[in-house]
C-alpha cells in the first residue's frame, strides 16, 4: 500500500468506504464514514484543559475562518469539475498523495482502475499520454499513468461545502472585539533589542500571559522566546534523569544515532544512558534515535505519567498542553489518523568539534521544548534565526553548499562560528543565540531556522503544538516539505496536516459554540464531552453499514431475536434497496456529513428507540439480500461485498462502470448469482 498508513484494519481495497448507508429519520442515508468510525470506536471527542467562554470559542473561531474559508473556496471549486466522486474519510487513515505525501484535505484525482491517488499539485505532474512511461497502473499491467485515467474525489458530502462557506460568512460579521494589548515599558525594550541586535527574549513563566504570547507570535515575524522557570518551584515533578530511565526502562534495546558519521548503533537505554557524565577522548557523540517514541508517551506506563508531568510544566498552557483549549490542534478527534505532535524526548551526550546535536532545520509547528535534564552546570546552545531571514539564509547557503533540495530542510548542515561570521559578513544576518539551562524552555516559532549544540550531556523534552494564527505560515511550510519529497522521493511526512486539523477545530468550535447558545451553560461543555464518551463505549455499534469491515465477515447490528441469516435472495427487496438508494443519493439534502469532527450529538430516548426498530428492520431487509456467507469480489480490485447491489454499486463509482451497461444488463447483473456475475462482468470492459 502507498503512502497510506494505517493503524488498526487492514486494507481491503483503495475504493472500500466510497460509501456505506446508516439508517436514520426512517429512510436510508448516505452516511459516508461515520458507519464506520463509530464502530471502531477510534473517533472519541477531545478533552480540553479548561472550557472557554463563547466569547472566547467565538474569537478562537474568527482566527481559524479566513484560511478556512480560503480552502473551502478552493473545494468549491474542484467539486464543480466533471466525473466527480465523493468518498468518505477514516480517522484510521492518514489520506496522503500518493505521490508527494502530502496531507489531502478534501479533493485528490484518483485512478479509476486502481485507486492510486495524487493531490491537485501532483496531477499536473502526470504526463497526458502514454508516451512518458513513469507510473505503473496497480491494477492493469504494463500500463502507465495518464491524465485520462484519473477522476476528480470529494470528501465532503454533497452540499457541505457551501453550507460551511455560509456558515463562515455570517459568522466572520459577529466576532465579538478583543480588547487592545499594551506590553509593559520592559517588554518594548525587549522586544526592540530582539529587532536591532537579536538578544533573545527572555520572560518569567508566570509571566508569560495568553495575551502578552500572542502579541509576541501573532505577527509576520513571531520573536523566539526563552521562558525562566520560577525560583524555589519544581517545574517537572518526575526525576527526569539518566539515572530514572535507567532504572524504569534500562534493559529495553533502542537505538543510537553518531551525530557526525549518522551511523546507527544497536543499544539498551540503560547502556546509552551509561555514558551519561563520562568523558574520555575520542568518544563517539551519540544521541538516542525516537526513544520513547511519542507514542509511547501517550499510552504506556511510566512514560505515560510523564506526559502529563511535561503538560503541566508548559507555560500558556491554554496554547501549548496538547489538550489546551486555544491549541488549535487540540480540537482533532483522537484516533490513528490524529497529527503527532509529540511529546518526544532528545537525549544527547556533548557535542564535540561543532557537529552539532541537532543540525539546521526547520519545523512545520511551532514548538516548546525543555532542557529537562543538563549534566553539571552546562546547558544547550541554541541557535534561532528570525523567520524573515530565513529566505536570504538559505540563498547564501545555496550558494555556499553543494545540497540537492531546500539547504535547511535537508538538515544536513550545522553552522559553525565561523561559518556564523562569514554569514553575518555577506549578508548581515545573524541568529538569535540561547544558551538553555535546566529548565529553562525554548520556543520556536515555525518557519524559523535553528540549530542545537549540547555543551553538555543534555537530555530535552518537546512538544508541538498550533497558534491559530500561524495557518498561513505552517501551510507554507507543508508545501516546501512536499517539494523536499519530490527530490528525493517521500521522506517528510506532513504530521501536521494543517487544513485538516483547522476544519475539525472549526466544526468542533461551532458545535461548542451552538451548545452554549443553546443550554447558556458555559462550563458544561467538557462535561458533555466525557458522558458521550462512556455512551460510545456502552453502545459501540450505532449505526448500519453495508461494507464488511473484515474479508467474509458480515457486519449486522446485534439483533436479539435474530434467526440465522436466509439464504433466500429476495430480488424485489434489493431492487427497493438499490432504488432507494440511488434516489437518496442523488438527493443532497439527505446526506449526513462526510465530516468526521469530534462531534458526538446527545441522543434522546425516543431517538434511541426509533434507531432500535430501523435496526430491527435493516437487519431484515440485508438478511434478505444477502445471498450467502460468500462474499461478491469485484473483478478489478480487491474489494468484497456481501450482495450484488453492493458489488454492482462498487463497480459503478469505483470503476466508472454504469454508462457502458445498457438496462437490460444492469437488471440481469442485479440478478445474477456470485460466479455468473463475476463471468458476466468480465466480459464487458471498463470504458
Ligand atoms: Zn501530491
Ligand atoms: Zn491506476
Ligand atoms: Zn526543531
Ligand atoms: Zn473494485
């Protein structure tokens, strides 16, 4: 499978989940992926570190709506072009062009034959005939890739779009004011010694305000910070020593990374840590490569209570914790597909001969980062440049080295002092210079260039995380990382996902925000978050879908009186199926939201019941047009349906199928048994 990383399932086929039906308001609806993510249970709704006001959400809401608006705009106007398929999405699945590895958001351009997808950027890089053979067809051998071969996908639903665009517009003209910030007489002198000389800005944690971070990142060229912890208070609770992650996690192997040659080198934590404080000639400056992975952070013990620990020592946490409520990134729903953000841990031995800890680069999310841990009384240099000379750096270093792709994202440079001189000589930039103490926190802003020197042995901790009004900048970012990609092939993975993360913070603000107009009870939206949580575990199966979620497995809703299933096929009930179908489908104002947000709406009793009995009645209808436990597979892909008018329906979005069938064929096909279908199919060719 290309680029499509998956958590949990396994993929069945490029095309499974174009659609799968719910029952709901007595009819069949398009239900596009919510069938599906409510079942894996993956899709559970953010928790917030406090619940903010409507005037609040309200102004959260205004930061994210222009850039928004400037994609959906763009949506628009892919979903008017011809052939268009929509299709849903899965918080299981990260959707990545196939080509660049870039994040799609929405629109893509898809092969009809075997479901290879590219973004809007990379079709134009497919070659409109055959004579340029570079893609291989996955599914029709000896075949390349053409323009004609692909067909415009949505994955929004038929109408959303424009609702969100309306919903914007109203909502861009009742923004309530915010209320005009003045910095202290000592933070102007500080910030004016940053503009002219590049001295760091250096603020007391419980100092650093909500407004005053904001009024120091919200601008073209956000100021680095270095925040001090406060005297006589433990900023981390947990011992986060060699010593402590020896004894937690010494005999676990991981790997080592030579900070000079690359080399890896096989090792335990508790034998990297060992170096820890002994010096002696010659000794090779390792670092410990993606140990503990962030995910590991998240879900397994100890490491998992010191998530919580690195949080709490996070200033403007309302904008840094992960679970900040003006984090924008906070509002993705947790699943396989969320952005990782971190936490991640650096443990470095000291940098020797200017190699560099961490060689020049840039990040696509702004960042935070603690020097957890520094052996005696050293600390981390660090080297920021400010993002407005990021553009004249990396053309002095273009000129400088000899590097195939963007001189700062391929990270293969770390500047020396003297380097640092000649820069400062011919360009008359100069970077921004830390020197990180124990807990003392670096934040970098995105877009700005920096470098790391570990004076002494160092262990750090970081974290990303999204200022609302970075949008532009971050998605600037993405979009150089795509063309890194396309030097090299895939290297860079777009862990942010910007777009996506913006529209489930959008939609996930808007319901807040409903909410609270509704009940006018500001601090209950949390609260309402945890109830739906413990109702999704009790009531895993909610909604109806027709597609198998695993080969030959049919899913059906627990039915307590259900008798095994007939193996009647009743004709006349999948041709109603099938009619009625067809008929919602077409009719857009049925279609529930192609949008998987963390939105989970509160069910009444009589809501429930009603569900029951169209389950009840779902069950039946399918037992009847379910032929057998043999599933239908579809001749040109690997998708598997338990009745004909599934496969047949499969066949006519995936593979472009229904104009070449005259109706005649359609109906005998409709009725046609397992082998004589798959014959019959095979004898007409896809147009
Ligand atoms: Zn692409
Ligand atoms: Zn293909
Ligand atoms: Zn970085
Ligand atoms: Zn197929």
């Amino acid at each position: 499978m290309v680029g499509k990383k998956r958590a949990k399932r396994t993929d069945l086929c490029r095309f499974q989940g174009f659609r799968c039906f719910s029952l709901r308001d007595h009819e069949i609806v398009v239900a596009f992926d919510e069938a599906i993510t409510v079942t894996t249970g993956s899709r559970l709704p953010p928790i917030w570190n406090r619940s903010c006001d409507l005037a609040e959400l309200r102004q959260l809401q205004g930061r994210l709506a222009p850039f928004l608006l400037k994609l959906l705009q763009a949506e628009l106007e892919h979903e008017a072009k011809p052939d268009l398929i929509r299709r849903c999405r899965d918080p299981d699945i990260r959707d990545t062009c196939d080509y660049c590895w870039t994040l799609l958001f929405s629109a893509g351009w898809m092969c009809q034959h075997c479901g290879w997808e590219v973004c809007n950027e990379c079709l134009c890089l497919l070659p409109s005939n055959s004579e340029k053979p570079e893609h291989q067809c996955l599914s029709r051998t000896g075949l390349y890739h053409t323009l004609p071969d692909f067909v415009p996908i949505s994955r929004f639903a038929p109408g959303e779009v424009e609702q969100l665009i309306l919903d914007i517009e109203t909502m861009l003209h009742n923004i309530p004011p915010s209320c005009p910030f003045t910095v202290t007489p000592s933070i102007a002198t500080a910030m004016q010694r940053a503009d002219s000389n590049r001295e760091i800005i250096s603020i007391p944690h419980n100092e650093l305000t909500n407004d005053l971070f904001v009024h120091l990142w919200a601008r073209d060229d956000p100021y680095p910070l270095v925040v001090t912890p406060i005297p006589g208070r433990k900023l981390l609770q947990y011992p986060w020593t060699p010593e402590f992650f020896t004894n937690i996690t010494g005999k676990t192997g991981c790997e080592a990374q030579d900070c000079e040659t690359g080399d890896i080198v096989s090792t335990t934590v508790g034998d990297f840590y060992s170096l820890f404080g002994k010096e002696y000639d010659n000794r090779q400056v390792l670092r410990l490569k993606d140990y503990p992975s962030s995910e590991l952070f998240q879900t397994t013990r100890p490491y998992s209570d010191l998530h919580p620990d690195l949080m709490n020592a996070t200033p403007v946490s309302d904008y840094i914790r992960q679970d900040g409520c003006l984090n924008a990134a906070s509002y993705f729903p947790r699943g396989a597909a969320k952005s990782d953000l971190g936490p991640k841990m650096y443990s470095a031995l000291r940098d020797r001969n200017s190699i560099g800890s961490t060689r020049l680069h840039m990040d696509v999310a702004p960042a935070f980062n603690v020097l957890a841990y520094a052996d005696s009384q050293g600390g981390a240099n660090w080297k920021i440049f400010a993002r407005k000379d990021a553009d004249l750096l990396a053309a002095w270093m273009r000129k400088r080295y000899k590097i195939k792709g963007h001189p700062v994202h391929q990270q293969q440079i770390y500047l020396t002092d003297n380097n640092l001189v000649d820069l400062r000589k011919e360009t008359q930039i100069h970077p921004y210079t830390i020197d990180q103490r124990q807990n003392q926190i670096v934040l970098i802003p995105p877009g700005c260039p920096h470098q790391v020197s570990n004076q002494v042995d160092c262990i750090k901790a970081a974290a990303d995380f999204l200022l609302p009004d970075h949008l532009e900048h971050c998605l600037r970012l993405t979009t150089e990382f795509r063309e890194e990609n396309l030097v090299e092939g895939p290297w860079m993975v777009d862990v942010l996902q910007v777009k996506l993360t913006v529209l489930h913070a959008y939609v996930n603000i808007r319901e807040q925000c409903m909410g609270l107009e509704r009940s006018d009870l500001s601090s209950a939206a949390n609260l309402e978050d945890y109830s739906m949580v413990i109702d999704d575990a009790q009531n895993p199966q909610q909604v109806y879908h027709s597609i198998p979620s695993s080969p030959g497995q049919f899913s059906t809703f627990q039915d307590p009186d259900s008798s095994t299933p007939s193996d009647l096929q009743d004709e006349d009930t999948m041709d109603k199926v099938m009619a009625l179908q067809d008929t919602l489908q077409s009719n857009s104002s049925s279609a529930k939201s192609a949008y998987s947000g963390g939105i989970v709406i509160q069910q009444t009793k009589a809501e429930k019941n009603r569900e029951n009995r169209e389950r009840k009645k779902a069950n039946k209808i399918m037992k009847c047009v379910t032929k057998s436990n043999e599933p239908f597979r579809c001749p040109w892909c690997s998708a598997m349906h338990q009745c004909s008018a599934d496969i047949l329906r499969h066949i006519n979005t995936s593979h472009a199928f229904k104009k070449a069938l005259s109706n005649t064929q359609a109906k005998s096909l409709k009725r046609a048994h397992q082998d004589e279908l798959v014959e019959k199919l095979k004898d007409l060719s896809i147009p």
